[in-house]
C-alpha cells in the first residue's frame, strides 16, 4: 500500500482504540476489542513493508512504523508484486 493508506489506517487505530478506551473503560472487553484492531494495523504493515521491498517481519523493529510513513515505495516490481504507484 502507498504511504497515504498507511497513514490513514494509523489514524483510523488510534480513533478507534480512543473509542474502545472510553467506552470499556479497563473491563476485560477491552483486550478482546484489541485484537481485531492489532490484527489490521499488522496486516496494513506488512502490506506496507511489501511496497518498500521489505518481508513483513520489518514492522517489529522499533521505528520502522515511523520509517514506513515517510519512505518513498520500491520503484518498479518487486518480489511482493508490483508498485501499487505505478498503477
């Protein structure tokens, strides 16, 4: 995915994860709520991390969600697929 989708997903996490922290406020629901949200922003990473070139793996070094936002994608093909830019 390009940059603007990954940085649309991170604010739509932290929307969410707002709203789930206000309405549970500490119950046990809440690490149930997590896991569907933690399951998006990993997919969305990795996706990510494919359009750079990088396996998915990547996204668990500490700042390289930061590095991800800002880092122009692989130019042409790579072995994740093509540059979704190039569409």
């Amino acid at each position: 995915i390009r940059r603007t989708e990954y940085g649309i997903s991170l604010i739509i996490y932290a929307i969410a994860a707002s709203i789930i922290n206000v309405i549970a406020k500490g119950s046990a629901i809440l690490g149930l709520c997590y896991i569907p949200m933690l399951w998006f922003l990993w997919a969305q990473g990795a996706k990510r991390c494919h359009d750079l070139g990088n396996s998915g793996w990547f996204q668990l070094i500490p700042l390289y969600g930061f590095w991800m936002l800002f880092q122009d994608g692989k130019k042409g093909n790579n072995k994740y697929g093509i540059n979704p830019k190039g569409r």
